[in-house]
C-alpha cells in the first residue's frame, strides 16, 4: 500500500521529484518572501550583492551530491573526473583573475580562510597584529571573542584620532614594539584605500609573514580599481560574495613556496570534503570577472559610492574618514542625535536596508553604536546609477529627519517602492 506523508511516496526508496513548492511549502514561502525582500528593499549592505542567474544554477546543481576530498588529481573518492575539472577550472581562473602563482577555493567562507592562514603559519601563542575591530577590522584579525583572538596573543593598529585613516607609521610603531609573527592588513568598514605595499614593507622590516584581507574589495582588486595585493602580500584571503559578485564562500592566494602547507590547513587541516557545487559557481563567478562589462560594473560600483558620499555630506551628514575611495560609506550619526541601531531600524520601515556599525573611537558599545555602514554593490548590480544615489541620500536624510512623522514616512516608503520597481532585482 502507498502512503503518502506531505507529499513524499514511501512505497520505495526513489526519490520525490515533486517540486520544492509541493515537497516544503515552509521553506519554499520563506525563499519566495525573501526574493521578494530582496527585490522590494534597497539593499545597502556593503557586504551584500546579487549573484547571476548562472551562478545560481552551478550553486543549485548536482554537484552538491559528490563527496571530492582532497584535490584535482589526488582525491580520497572515485568518480571524481568532473569535479576534478570544475575545481581546476575554477583554480586556474582565479589565478588569471587575481594574477597569483597559487590559488585555492575551497575555503567554506572569509572565517575559514583566514583560520586555514592561521593554521599554516602559525603555531597557538604566536604574536599577531590586526586592524582593530572597532576601527574596521574583522572578527577574525585577533578579536578577543574570536579563535583569532583565543588561540594566538593577538594585538591591534588603529586608525588616526583625527583623520580616522590608518596611518601606517603608527602601524609601524606597533609592529616594532609588538614583533608579531603575522600581520593582517585589510577590513570590512574602511571606506579608504589600503596600501599593502606600505604594510608589505613594514612586514619585511620586522620579518613578519603579511596576510591580505581583502574580502570587501575583491571584486574591485579583479580588474584593477583597487591595488592588488597578490603581488606584496605572503598569503592573501577573500570572500566571494561581497564587490566580487559570486556565491557565498571563500578563498586563498599565496606564492607556490606556500601552497603546500595552505593547501594542507584547509584540508585535511580544517574543513572535510568541499562544497563542489559552490566550486562551480565560484568558477563561474571569475569567468564573469573576465567578461568585458564587468570593470564597467566595479566603476559603476565606485562611482556611485563618491555620489552617495558627496551627496549624504551636502546633507549635513558626516562620513568617516570624510568620504570613500570604496563600494562602502561609514555614517557617523553623532549629530543627528540618533544611533545606528535606531537608524537601521527605522531606514528599514521604510525599506532601505542598512547596517549598524561603530565608529573608531566609538563612545557608545558595539551593539548600539554612532554609525551606519552603506554600501553600493547590491544596487549597482540592479542598474542604478549616479541619479538614483543622490535620490536616496535625500530619502536617508528626510527618514531620520522625519522619523516622528508617520505620514512622511508612508510617503517615503511608496518613493522607495517605485525606484525597486524600476530596477529590478532579477
Ligand atoms: N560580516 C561581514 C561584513 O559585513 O563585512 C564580514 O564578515
């Protein structure tokens, strides 16, 4: 007899074929309300963006079904012959994309990236010297509730009292008193240019193995709007997903002196099998990043990050640092009289959707503190130009001016809904 449990044949052990819709409609409302977020919203997470519609198919693909420890060529399974060739397509085209002598992809994220990093080059205890977190660092360069933070004597640069800019003298500084084994150099709200060079040569001075972070402005570092710290740096890490425009994951560039041991930390060092099918859509990611629109796409990217700068500043707002040499813009919300946490909150009634964030030198806590952090690759990707951004600087400013006002506040919410209309997502 067939019994038939939530649309799933028990009469064998072939599988349902049904549709998503049919086999899990939970999840399959939860997937459709958030496409429909992600298409009604402004989406101006600096880390965030879309992915194509080819990325998405390799991420959904049957890959997802194979077992691949190990690497092209050398794997602990049989039947490995076509995940070889994804992985090694993969490969190559980052090392094009990135021009690195070495390239792995299997990193699951950012975090475990730079944690295989850590385990190649480092024993538990060594010395290391990040961005502090606060001042726009990452998790994982040596915060005291981090791995990062735990496992290794972990010490921080921060940025100039006054400019907010690093200052890699002050760097320097810290490097010759602290001695640590490994510095990391890269952040994720630093709306400047980093000069790796200038870190490479700090490293070499005081004999320290220098890791790039350089997660937020890969997609910028690939076709040159950022300088590349392949070239100047030991080791350098990244996410795929933020300006660089592919799935969510992670990857590492090193020198061939050091492919072995990098290779050897993420497996067997730390993750099991890779994610094949996120693989495949990495490789289709740097395939995009070689197609001739996508440095249009970066400067587009820059270029509206400066109109939104410039034009939240006319507003009276004021911006870390002053401005932005990136995807991304620090609000510090001080003179406004509202946190970030109340700003995140009330932008996104209205349908703009932000990140609260500290300020160096931050007076309030981290989980309320005086700034926003906005980016411009997410709208960028729908096709929104320099006219759009200055139109949103004006619908940030009469939001968190107007936050009392609940009419003003529908009507802001229907201009918000009418620009979403006209660029959509997908
Ligand atoms: N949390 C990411 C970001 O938003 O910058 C970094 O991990």
């Amino acid at each position: 007899m067939e019994l038939k449990v939530a649309g799933m044949s028990l009469t064998d052990n072939k599988l349902n074929n049904d549709s998503l819709q049919a086999v899990d409609p939970e999840i399959y409302s939860s997937i459709t309300d958030e496409q429909k977020r992600q298409q009604d919203n402004l989406i101006m997470i600096a880390s965030e963006n879309l992915v194509s519609k080819a990325v998405i198919e390799a991420q959904g693909s049957v890959l997802t079904n194979k077992y691949a420890e190990g690497y092209a060529g050398a794997r602990y399974y049989g039947g490995c012959y076509f995940v070889d060739q994804v992985e090694s397509l993969a490969c190559s085209r980052a090392r094009e994309v990135f021009m690195a002598e070495h390239a792995n992809v299997q990193p699951h994220s950012g975090t475990s990236a730079n944690m295989a990093v850590f385990l190649a080059m480092l024993q538990p205890g060594d010395r290391i010297l990040g961005m502090d977190l606060s001042h726009g660092g990452h998790l994982t360069h040596g915060s005291k509730v981090n791995i990062s933070g735990r496992y290794y004597q972990s010490f921080s640069y921060r940025v100039d009292p006054d400019t907010c800019m690093l200052d890699l003298e002050a760097v320097r500084h810290t490097a010759r008193e602290i001695e640590p084994k490994l510095i990391i150099a890269g952040a994720s709200s630093y709306p400047r240019l980093i000069d790796f060079e200038g870190f490479a040569v700090i490293a070499r001075e005081i004999g320290a193995i220098l890791l790039v972070d350089m997660a937020h402005t890969a997609g910028l570092v690939a076709c040159g709007l950022h300088p590349n710290p392949v070239a100047c740096a030991d080791i350098v890490t990244a996410t795929t997903h933020k300006t660089f425009r592919g799935p969510r994951g992670g990857m590492i560039f090193c020198r061939q002196k050091h492919a072995r041991a990098i290779d050897q930390a993420v497996f067997p060092g730390l993750q099991g099998g890779p994610l094949m099918h996120i693989i495949a859509a990495k490789a289709v990611a740097f395939k995009e990043a070689q197609l001739p629109g996508y440095r249009t796409y970066q400067e587009n990217v820059l270029e509206n990050a400066s109109v939104l700068a410039e034009a939240l500043s006319g507003l009276g707002f004021t911006l870390v640092t002053g401005g932005t040499d990136t995807h991304l813009v620090l609000v510090d919300l001080r003179n406004k009289n509202i946190s970030g946490m109340e700003a995140e909150k009330v932008l996104e009634d209205v349908g703009i959707v932000t990140n609260k964030n500290v300020i160096p030198y931050d007076p309030r806590g981290a989980n309320n503190p005086s700034g926003i952090r906005l980016g411009t690759p997410t709208l960028t990707s729908r096709g929104m130009a320099p006219a759009q951004l200055r139109e949103i600087a004006v619908l940030i400013e009469e939001t968190i001016t107007c936050r009392h006002n609940s009419r003003h506040l529908d009507k802001i919410r229907q201009r918000v809904r009418n620009l979403c209309l006209h660029y959509p997502a997908y």
